[in-house]
C-alpha cells in the first residue's frame, strides 16, 4: 500500500512547497492539491457532500493554483509524485495546460499524476464556456488533444471543444505515458469513461464505503478489453483496520488530508503520521 497526503491548498496555513518537502522527509508516495477557478456566488449546482448551495469548506473559494503550488513543490523535492485531486482539465485553454503540465513533468523528472474531475460545479464550468451536460465529452476530448501534444513529434485535433491544425509543441514529458486518475462519484458512467479514457479512479471524500464501487470499476474495465488493473486511490482513514481492508479490495494507495490548520500544526501531523505508516 502506498501512502499520499492532500492539502486543501488555499491562502491561509503551510504553504505546499514547504507541506510537499515535509511529506517526502516522511515518507509519503505522493502530494496532492485540488483545483477551482473560482465559485460563482449563485449557483444551481448541488455541492455532493451538502447536497445544496452551501459548501463544507470556506477554502472553496480561496483555492490556490494547483500548477503553481507543484511546480513550487517540484523545486524543492526530488521523490515524491505531484498530483492534482482533482484538477479541472476543461477550464483551461487545452493546449497552453498541456504545455504546463508537460513543462511540470519535465522539470520534476517524471513525476507527475494528472488526477481529474469532471466538475460537479457546473456553473463554475459554464463561466468557462462548457456546458455541465457536455463535460463528460469536453474532458476526452481535452486529453486526448493534450495527449498529442504530449506524444506527437506534429499533432492536431479536431472535436466539438478543441480544434487546432499541425503543430509543434515541446517539451514532452519525461513520462512516456502521463497517468490520468478520475475522481468523481463511483457510478457505472464514471467507470465506463474511465476503462475506457483514464488509468484509475480517486474516491470522492463522501464515499465512505467502496466495496461495491471498486467490484464495479473492476466488472467495467474488464468488459472495455482493459488488461491490468485500474489504479484505486482512496480518500480515506490510514487505520490499520482501514488499510488492511483497502488493501484486500485492490486498492492501490491511501491519500491522507493535511488539516486546516497553521504551518506547525500541519507539519507535526505529517511527522506524525509518517513515523506511524512508515515504521
């Protein structure tokens, strides 16, 4: 079982550099932080954990660049992997995010995991002209367009969100293929897009019991012609029980959130919880 923290990265408490240098001294496999843009203050969309208008954290609004804490993360690290839970792939300009992420995973040695999300804020994405019933169709056609990017010595694309004619994109990423994780709800529409576009799954927080879920995604991949495995990073307690359990259902690593709280508060628990996993 391998072991990733996540930092609700905003504008208060341990900046992600100095949170991703702490997390490698401790051993941790990898660093995640999530993206918004921004949060449109009326809004139609349901948040999934509230279940209305409301949101379960003010740092919603107060998230940081997810690009530019790596990035800041990369220059002061040399191991630990640079995620994103989740990113949001569709409210960027495809062809300059895949020039960043390509730039990130160049400069950090291969080191990165794109872990996207559809948007469940759907007026979010609307602020960034995608429609909410299209993001599903919007995100394959953003990675495979970035994929040629990435991978083509001359690439194009043509689809409904991203158009562009021959053309020259560099650096490639160090990684020959970039892995794309999804975090979203553990429906069989997830699933069918992930055996069918991505490398494996992120649970959602509000997704306490995953059993059913992982047998699901297991069912799908297998039907889509998949070989392997998908890989399963959970959202979720590090107790032993928990781990054991995890482990025995297939999933691959447990990702542990940094609390909300000031630069030595969130440093001592990743000591702490380091020594505790690592011993």
């Amino acid at each position: 079982m391998r072991f990733g923290v996540v930092l609700f990265s905003s504008d208060r408490g341990v900046r992600p550099a100095v949170c991703a240098k702490a997390a490698e001294e401790a051993g941790f496999h990898s660093f995640y932080v999530p993206e918004h843009t921004h949060i449109p203050v009326r809004r139609d969309a349901a948040h999934p954990r509230t279940g209305g208008a409301d949101l379960p954290d003010d740092r919603y609004l107060r998230t940081l660049d997810p690009w530019v804490c790596l990035g800041a993360a990369a220059a002061v690290t040399s191991t630990i992997r640079l995620a994103t839970a989740v990113a949001l792939p569709v409210e960027s300009d495809p062809i300059t995010l895949a020039k960043t992420i390509a730039t990130l995973d160049f400069l950090s040695g291969g080191r990165v995991t794109l872990g996207a999300g559809f948007g469940w804020n759907t007026d979010e994405l609307a602020d960034h002209g995608v429609p909410g019933k299209f993001r599903y169709t919007a995100l394959r056609e953003y990675m495979e367009a970035m994929r040629a990017l990435w991978t083509e010595d001359i690439a194009s694309y043509l689809g409904k969100f991203v158009s562009f004619g021959d053309s020259w994109a560099y650096p490639k990423p160090v990684q020959a293929h970039l892995p794309l994780l999804i975090g979203a709800g553990g429906t069989e529409r997830t699933f069918d897009w992930i055996a069918a576009n991505a490398d494996g799954w992120i649970t959602t927080p509000q997704e306490g019991d995953v059993d059913g879920s992982v047998r699901l995604l297991t069912e799908r991949w297998a039907k889509a012609g998949r070989t392997g495995k998908p890989y399963i990073v959970a959202l979720d307690r590090a107790t032993p029980d928990r781990i054991e359990h995890l482990a025995a259902l297939g999933v691959d690593e447990i990702v542990i959130g940094v609390p909300d709280a000031d630069e030595a508060t969130a440093l001592g628990f990743l000591t702490k919880m380091g020594n505790r996993l690592h011993a």
